[in-house]
C-alpha cells in the first residue's frame, strides 16, 4: 500500500505556497511528475535548500547549492543541472518545496 500524500496547497504552476507543507513523499511525487527518480545527490541538495530556507527564510541562490553538492559529491559547475535538468527554480525550488522566487536570475 502506498504511503498518504498530504495534501498540499500549490499554485498554478505547482509550487506550494506554504513550505512547511513539504514532506519528502510530496517531494517524491513532485520529482515523478518531472520524471526524476530522486538519488543520494537529488537529496543532498534538496536538504541544503530546505536547511538554508530554514535557517535564513530565503531561497538560497544556485550557486550556493553548488558549492554544497560540490563539496559532499564533487563534480563541476553543472551538477545542479545534471540532476535538475529543466533548471533550478522549476524543478529543483518545487520539488524542495520553495515558494516561486519572485524573480531569478539562473534557470
């Protein structure tokens, strides 16, 4: 049997509104949606993401998910890309769970 998804508000283009409604099986299921099977380097960053925002209450830029996935998993520039390859804010800010950015400079 599969395990219950909370339900959680989202706006129109999927991101929820409320990041404390995220749990790690919506994130899963978000990461289904954009047909990524989540591995070890997926949740490093997701973690940080979800750390950062809780420590700070800003989504941290991409370079600063870089450097953590560059420091626990080595790897280029282009890990976070690798691993989210329709960008940063649409795959990897929803399926952590962040609100929209209200603007962003990186994909």
């Amino acid at each position: 049997m599969e395990a219950m998804i909370k339900v959680a508000a989202i706006d129109d283009q999927g991101y929820l509104l409320d990041p404390a409604d995220w749990n790690e099986d919506l994130a899963r299921e978000l990461a289904r949606q954009e047909n990524i099977e989540l591995g070890e380097q997926h949740w490093t960053a997701i973690r940080f993401m979800r750390d950062f925002f809780a420590e700070h209450q800003v989504i941290p830029d991409v370079r600063f998910v870089m450097r953590h996935l560059g420091e626990r998993h080595g790897g280029g520039r282009n890990l976070v890309f690798e691993l989210f390859p329709y960008g940063y804010v649409r795959q990897a800010c929803r399926i952590a769970g962040m609100r929209k950015p209200r603007s962003w400079s990186t994909g």
